[in-house]
C-alpha cells in the first residue's frame, strides 16, 4: 500500500514541478520497473519512507510547508535519515524570505518583521522534523528517562556503583554492554 502511495505521490510531484501527464507516467513507470524496487516490496521502511518524503515534497511544492514539515516528521520517524527533509523546508523559507525583500525593498521595518518570522516558522518547523530523530536517540541511549535510573539498576544483573546508568554523560546503553566484558561494546550497539 505504501509502495503505491510513493507512485501516486511521485505522480503528483511531478505534474507540479513540469505539468506533463506523459512524464508523471513515465517517472511513475521508471520508479516502479526500478530494481530497487524489489525493497519497496518487502517488509521494510523504504516504501514508507518513501511516501511519506514524496507527499512532504509535494506538499513544499504546493505551499503548505506545515504539512509537508508534518510529514516529513512522521518519515524521521520511519527512518533516521528523514532529517535531512528539513533542507526543504528551509528551501521553502529561503524562497520566501527572497521574495518578501524582493517585494519591500524601501519598507525595511517591515522586511525585518516579516523576516523574522519566517526564520522564525523555518527554525520550528525544521525542529519538528529532526524531533522524532533525537527522541529515538535519546530513548535508546537512556533507556531509563522512562522507568527511572533504579528500575534499570534493578533489570541489571551486576550493578556496580562504578558504572552506574545514572551518569549521565554516559550512554547507559554502552555502560552496560561494558559492564558485562563486551570488548567491542560500539559495535553491539549496532
């Protein structure tokens, strides 16, 4: 279902950007005949992503940059590198913040108030979307925000005062994968 979602929202992206309905069919029949599409099948986030970066795009192409920075969020939250979408959003503002210079050129105030806010829109919305990213970093790193440090200390089976989760420049993740001897600790992280 997602995989078809991508296509139509491919499709729609593609008419914005060159109103052609022969070349949003041909880019949808290319993204599907793809090979790499054999992933877009499969039980993976890819064709989630996928969707949900393509509707974002389409919807920075109408316009609606809250939306698409909606959007973009719920795909960070399908995959890390989803917080790279913010770069759209910022395009987006950029352009704006070109054309309202461009409009006012002799009313600086006015410039300087509208800047302001949309720099202002572009920083938070461009915060929403990296949100999801560092929430996930943080609740893998610090599996003890949640429940408290004692309840971890309590799961763990040899708790030791030096290497207490609680610290908390310390990933406890880590502090607990070396406390059980795992000599190469980073890479049982990932």
């Amino acid at each position: 279902a997602a995989f078809v979602a991508a296509a139509l929202a491919l499709y729609e992206l593609t008419m914005e950007i060159f109103q052609s309905r022969k070349l949003s069919l041909i880019s949808v029949a290319l993204f599907c005949v793809n090979p790499a599409s054999v992933f877009m099948l499969a039980v993976y986030s890819e064709a989630v992503f996928t969707c949900l970066s393509l509707w974002g795009m389409v919807y920075v192409k109408r316009g609606c940059p809250a939306r698409a920075s909606a959007v973009f969020a719920l795909a960070t939250a399908t995959r890390s590198n989803g917080a790279v979408l913010c770069g759209y959003i910022g395009f987006y503002y950029l352009k704006e913040l070109y054309e309202v210079l461009r409009r006012h050129p002799t009313a600086p105030q006015l410039c300087l108030l509208k800047s302001f806010g949309l720099v202002l829109l572009a920083v938070l919305q461009c915060c929403a979307v990296i949100l999801p990213f560092v929430l996930f970093q943080y609740l893998l790193l610090h599996p003890a925000a949640l429940l408290g440090c004692w309840l971890h200390e309590v799961l763990s089976m040899e708790a030791s005062p030096q290497l207490s989760t609680c610290y908390p420049n310390v990933p406890p993740l880590f502090i607990f994968l070396i406390a059980r001897g795992k000599s190469n600790a980073i890479q049982q992280i990932y």
